[in-house]
C-alpha cells in the first residue's frame, strides 16, 4: 500500500485500552480515506443497530482519519467523523492543518475512538509512545488556554533538548472547546484557533467521551507512494494552477461578505428575512484595516486564503481570529445584522475560543433573534437580554448562555432544529418556519432563492450532510460541483480550494495513480466508488435515531423560509417554487439509482454489493409506500 | 546569485504564512521525501498564527563548528554555510548546545548532526518562498551590511514572544 502509513489506532476510552489495527488494501481501494473510510467502518461496526446508537452515548465512536494523499496534496486536512448528534446520519467533517500530517509522519493514517472515559483526558501520541493523560487541568478552559497549556506542558518535555537531539516542534492538536464539554450540539472539533471541523457536532461527541484534546508529533516522513518523481511533478503543477487564483489568495473568501450579498444576493441577513445588502462597510478593504497576517494556510498550501485578524484597541480590544472567512461573515455578521468588522471579528473571535463552529452557532443566534423580534421569545426568556439585530454583546452574552447552559441557553444548546421543536411545544407556535436548516444541519451561507449562486434546488434538501455547504447536491451527478465530488476530496483528504481549478481537478487521478498506485478513473469513482459512500450516508441518514428520525417526503426540502418571496434588491420577488422543487428532487433521486420516494434501490444496492445496506433500507421502503 | 561571495537567507518572520512549502522543498532536496522533522528549515508554531521558520545563520564564529569534538563541522568558502561531515559527526549534541538559536538537531532517524548547507547556493526553501510571494525567506548577498548574523540565531521561543507582542500586542505577550 502507497500514500498510507499501514495503519490506525483504536482507542477504547472506556478501558483505556490501545492498540494498533490494520485495514485491508481491497477496503481502502474502495473507500480510501477520510470521510469514505469513515463511513464504512461506522457502517461496519454500527450498522446493524444504528437507529438505537445514541451519538452522545458511549457506543458512538469518533474518528480522525486521514486520506493516501493527505500531505502529498497541496493544502492537507483531516475528516472527522461518527455518528452525527446533528443529523444522526454521518457527517465527513474535514478542517485543515498540520494534524493529519504529524499523525501520517508518527506511522497513522487514523484514530478511533470508541466508549466513553470516566474523567477528562487527552491523548498524547509522539511516533509510537502513545499516553492517555488527564486532563482535569483542561476542563472548562477555553480554547486559546487549552492550546497554551498543552503546548506549554509539551515544551517542558520535548522542547528542552531531548534526549541531546535538539528541539521537536510543537505537536499539532485537536480539541474542544467548553461548547464541546457541555454537549452542544453545534459545538466543533478545533484545530490552531480559529480551525474547526464544525458541520456534523463532533465537538460534543468528544464532549461525551471526556476527550479533551488529541495531541500528536510525529518525527517520521510521509510515507513512501508509488511514483515520487511524478507525484512530486504533479504536485508542482498543482501548485502553479493554485498560484494563479491571485485575489483569491489575496482576499480569500472575505470579499464575499459584501459581494455575496452586494451582488448575488445570497447572503444570510437577519435569519435569511434578506439575502441581500449592499453595506461598504463590510467590504473586504473594511478587513483589510485588521490584518496582521495577509496570508495565513496550513501544511503545504499554495493558497494560504486565511489571514488574521485582530482587534487591538477599543471596548472589544484582543480578539484574535482569521480572516474572518466568509462563512464567518455572514453567520457571525449580517446573519445578526452586523456590517462592520468589529463586531463580526469579536464574535467570530468568542465563538472560537467557546469552541462553537461558526456557521452552526451563527445560524442559532439569528435563529433565536428573529423569536425574539417577533415577540415569540421575551425580554425575560432571553434571562433579561435585549437580543437586538446588529448588537454584538447581546450575541455574545447569549452564546455564553449557550456555552453554559443556563436558562434558555440549555434549550439552545441542541442546535437550531431541535430547539425549535421545544419551542414550537412551550409556546405553541411554529418555530420550525424560522429554522434555516436542512436534516438537522444550519444550511451554510450560499442562499438558492436568487440563483445567482453555485448551490441549486437540490443541493441542500438532497444532501446526505444536510445543510453543509462543502459538499452540495447536484445534477448531472458526475460533475465537478456534485456531492460525489465533495467526497473525493473529503476522503483524499485534502482542501477543496485546491481543486476548485479545472487543471487541478483533470490531474487528480492521475495524482491519485502516483501517490497510491491505483489506476481510479472518473468513471470508476461516480459510478462506484463515490457511489457507496454516498448510499451508505443516506441510509445512515433515513436510519436516523434514536431521537428524531428524517421522512424524505418532508424533510428532502429547503427551508420554509426559502419559499418566501425576497424583500430587497435586484432579485426581490424571486423564492423557491414548489412545482421545480419537486421536479428537481425526482431528478436528482433518479440520477443517485433512488426510487421516488429517495430510497437507494435493490438494484442499485446489490450492484455495489452493499447488501446489508439494501436489507437495512427495506423497511423503510415499505413504511414509505 | 551567481556573482560569487557569501550569500544569507534573509527572514522575515510575520511574513510567514506557515504554508511550510519551505520544509517540502528542503527535505524534498535533501532527502527525497517529504519529511518534516527532517527539514533544514523547520517552522515552529508554539502561538497559532506566529510561525518561525527556524534555520541557521551562519554566524561570524560559528560556535557550533568550534563546539565540534571531531571536527565533523566545516564552512563552506563558496557560501558561508556550515557543513555536516555525515561520517565523523558522532551526533553527540555539543553543536546544538553550542548555538544560541538551538537550530541544529540530530536526524530523526539517523545519528548526524543536520544544519542548513544552503543548497550549495541556490536554497530550495527560498525559492519555494518566493514562487508564493510570500518572501519570508529572501536570499541576500553578505556584503554590503556589516551586521552580525549570530543576532538571528534565536530560539523559537524568543522569536516567538516577540514577534506575539508586536503583532497581537503586549498583553498578549504576557499570557505566552
């Protein structure tokens, strides 16, 4: 095997127990990392009773995983993955960094997590020497102390000369935040600070299995690939295609917090009731003035998109994040009715430090705001916070509420879809017409009403991770900007903004061929591969459990928001029509091989020789009939 | 530069974006893989944000070759850079002792001492760092500045401080 270290480490936080395992070459050919590997070994192991497995419950299990090109791929990531306490299906969640790279250089393509620790720990690993260790000292603390003291307690052990070999760097790490301690639902998985693999809720899954952080350093080189001549040719042209996206390097995604609004009109503002604005005040130039960094990225980026920002006068004087990216933007931005960067950088600042993912958090507070407004949730619900539009304290005094779970931050803390549920019953109304979320999931900033933007009808409503805007639905099924193609990255593993370029996207198998030795053509990977990966998430999906469960029939859709008519701006008027909304979802289940009601068909089951998947669905199937 | 006379690797540190393509480049041209803690150039990272490419500087005594017990460590005339014998060195340590910046290591799977030899001249990690535009690594010609280089042979942690208090400010600085 080539581009793979040749093995995981399975952790049984329960006994403590650790040990290495090995996964076949037949398996990894056809699922090869990441988010693909994930969602056959979650499958594997809790297929037969995924409806009963809590995700907050000790049975769950989480996983870090790399993929065979994950460092020799310019911009590597790691997926993190289980079963979803968002959308109890399984979510690929990927963030960038050097994580998956130490952990490849210390021998490790991955980590599994299974039980549940009795009290705070954090796993240490440096090459083989491998140490769960308590983290009581950890707990509670957020996530630029949690990042200091480890690096701290590391340097005390490594970074004084060891052993007379001169210095390690630091390790990398992974780890919550208090959001992912106290069980949020929206809670992420974090990396640096301002780094989170925030779709699917993982935070709160190494929340409930008392794992703080996972540290890693590994001393080793990346492992050996069939062809490191071509692999090393290819990478460089890889590299060259990325160079040449020169505003895209320089502004990253934060120009479109005033152009996806200014101009596509797709932008979140207050809870989706616009989608449009036109406020210079939140142009990228507006940004710029924070910049301390112009190009920040991860191991191996050609791109570096990210930039830092920080505030460092004024009441909100010390925040420190990145650009803020555009998902930042607009959830912690417009989303709340903010359109100046102060505002948007400190609270985009607290959520990474409270150890909430962005988008998710983002789309609670407007969520929360426009009950507010509407006089659904009073002055007095909100325990005495005057949750206006455009004020950055009230969010921010709300999000600790959330952090802490006092008084309606309890509620809050399950996430939008499921707070809305406890609300529509204590206040007996329909809170679930303001919850901008498709299976459980905060949908990302990329609205569909004005068509002016890459996401379609399809893409959220027949996403297998819901809401996440990285990986969106899309018809013809074997194209660059499907989910089929989403999971080709998510499984590599590496950063879809490498991919973006056609060049990038025409030598990746051939890169794929250099690195692993595996001859995958397109054809092979949207006809299979990407194709098992994609059947086996939607029947988790349906699946479902043990609290609430999706009926494609309801819940194949875009939000009720979505179908009112928008209000401002050069596309006023336009809204989701039902009729095409229809259409399109039976379109596209014919082009996935689902029956009409989205159900993966025998035939098209048994033809990847996902049997048990078929027999898991037939229930289902007749339920639905 | 090919106009002969010692050449430097010019750092500026908070032009560092942490791509690390300087640490492919390097250990992809001095030992055929990619590898980071294997790199001539490593980037240290002990503060998210502030990355420290951590590489010698060819100081004017060069402690580290005076340090040598076997005299496995040599200058190059041509360039300025220290020089690894890989078969006298007895990875005993006393080079990196011997550093104010602790920048030398041992190889992390083999028992040499490892020091930047700027690629005979032409340092991959700088032409790495120029094809980005970041240009945190620069490549200069020694003369025309009369400076001591040893000033640049800090440890990571130095920098580090330092470079957290100018762009995050004092306070912050404080809590590192």
């Amino acid at each position: 095997m080539r581009g793979y270290a040749g093995k995981f480490l399975e952790v049984d936080l329960s006994s403590g127990n650790i040990k290495e395992i090995k996964i076949g070459e037949d398996i990894l050919r056809q699922y090869i990392g990441g988010r693909g590997l994930a969602v056959k070994i979650l499958w594997d192991r809790l297929g037969r009773r995924w409806e009963d497995v809590d995700p907050l419950g000790p049975e769950n299990m989480l996983l870090l995983l790399t993929g065979p090109l994950t460092g020799f791929m310019p911009g590597g990531r790691i997926c993190v993955s289980g079963k979803s306490p968002q959308s109890n299906g399984i979510v690929g969640s990927t963030v960038g960094g050097e994580f998956s790279i130490e952990l490849k250089c210390a021998g490790y393509d991955g980590l599994i997590f299974t039980g549940t620790s009795e009290k705070p720990v954090y796993l240490s690993i440096k090459d083989s020497d491998i140490d769960l260790k308590d983290a009581g000292h950890l707990w509670g603390k957020n996530a630029r102390e949690t990042v200091l003291t480890l690096t701290r307690e590391w340097w005390k052990d490594y970074g004084s000369l060891h052993a007379g070999r001169g210095l390690l760097k630091e390790p990398a790490m992974l780890y919550i935040g208090p959001a992912g301690e106290k069980l949020c639902r929206v809670a992420a998985v974090t990396h640096k600070w301002a780094h989170a693999a925030g779709y699917g809720g993982y935070g709160a899954v190494m929340g409930s299995k008392w794992l703080k952080a996972i540290m890693v350093k590994g001393t080793g080189p990346l492992p050996e690939v069939h062809d490191m001549e071509k692999t090393v040719e290819i990478a460089d042209k890889i590299v060259e295609a990325a160079l040449r996206m020169d505003l895209f390097r320089r502004w990253g995604t934060a120009s479109a917090g005033y152009t996806t609004g200014a101009e596509s009109s797709s932008e979140p503002v207050m809870n989706w009731q616009e989608e449009w604005h036109d406020e210079e005040s939140f142009g990228v130039n507006e940004f710029e003035r924070f910049w301390v960094k112009r190009f920040w990225g991860d191991y191996g980026c050609p791109i570096t998109c990210l930039k830092i920002a920080v505030i460092k006068s004024g009441p909100l004087k010390g925040a420190v994040t990145d650009n803020p990216d555009y998902e930042n933007q607009a959830y912690l931005g417009t989303n709340l009715g903010i359109f100046k960067p102060e505002g948007n950088i400190y609270l985009t600042a607290l959520a990474d430090d409270l150890g909430f993912c962005g988008i998710q958090v983002g789309n609670l507070l407007g969520f929360a705001a426009e009950l507010y407004q509407r006089g659904i949730l009073t002055r007095e619900d909100l325990g005495g916070i005057d949750l206006k539009w455009g004020d950055a304290g009230a969010f921010a005094a709300l999000m600790k509420l959330i952090v802490e779970r006092k008084g309606i931050g309890d509620m809050l803390a399950e996430g939008t879809y499921r707070a809305a549920l406890k609300i529509s019953e204590i206040k007996g109304v329909d809170a679930l017409q303001y919850a901008v979320v498709s299976k459980g999931i905060g949908i990302g900033a990329h609205g569909i009403r004005s068509e002016k933007d890459y996401p379609h009808y399809v893409s959220y409503a027949c996403s297998v991770q819901g809401g996440d805007h990285t990986s969106v639905a899309y018809v013809p099924i074997d194209h660059g900007g499907s989910e089929l193609a989403a999971m080709l990255y998510d499984s590599g593993v590496f950063c879809m903004f490498t991919f973006f370029s056609p060049e990038t996207q025409r030598l990746l198998w051939s890169f794929l061929e250099s690195v692993t030795g595996w001859k995958i053509t397109p054809e092979e990977w949207y006809n299979a591969t990407a194709r098992r990966i994609l059947h086996i998430q939607r029947a988790a999906l349906l699946l479902g459990g043990p609290d609430l469960r999706w009926n494609p029939k309801i819940h194949d859709d875009v939000p009720k928001r979505w179908y009112e008519p928008l209000g401002k701006g050069p596309f006023s008027g336009k809204a989701v029509d039902r009729d095409r909304m229809r259409e399109s979802i039976s379109e596209y289940y014919r082009a996935a091989g689902w029956d009409e009601n989205g159900i993966p068909t025998s035939e098209e089951l048994r033809r990847l020789g996902l049997d048990d998947v078929d027999e898991r669905l037939e229930h289902i199937r007749q339920s639905l009939k | 530069m090919s106009d002969g006379g010692l050449i430097w690797i010019y750092r500026n540190y908070e032009d560092c974006s942490g791509c690390r393509r300087c640490e492919i480049a390097c250990s992809l041209k001095h030992e055929g893989k990619i590898w980071p803690e294997a790199s001539r150039v490593r980037v240290f990272m002990l503060v998210p944000g502030i990355e420290v490419p951590h590489l010698c500087a060819q100081c004017h005594d060069y402690p580290c070759v005076e340090a040598c017990p076997v005299g496995a460590l040599s200058t190059s005339k041509e360039t300025g850079a220290v020089l690894v014998d890989k078969d006298k060195c007895i990875a005993c340590g006393k080079c990196i002792d011997a550093c104010p910046g602790k920048v030398p290591f041992i190889h992390p799977s083999d028992n040499y001492a490892v020091i930047c030899d700027l690629c005979g001249g032409e340092p991959e990690c700088v032409k790495a760092c120029g094809k980005g535009g970041w240009n945190a690594l620069q490549l200069v010609r020694r003369w025309g500045g009369e400076h001591d280089m040893k000033l640049y042979a800090k440890t990571p942690e130095k920098i580090t401080r330092d470079l957290v208090a100018k762009l995050y400010g004092e306070e912050m600085a404080e809590s590192v």
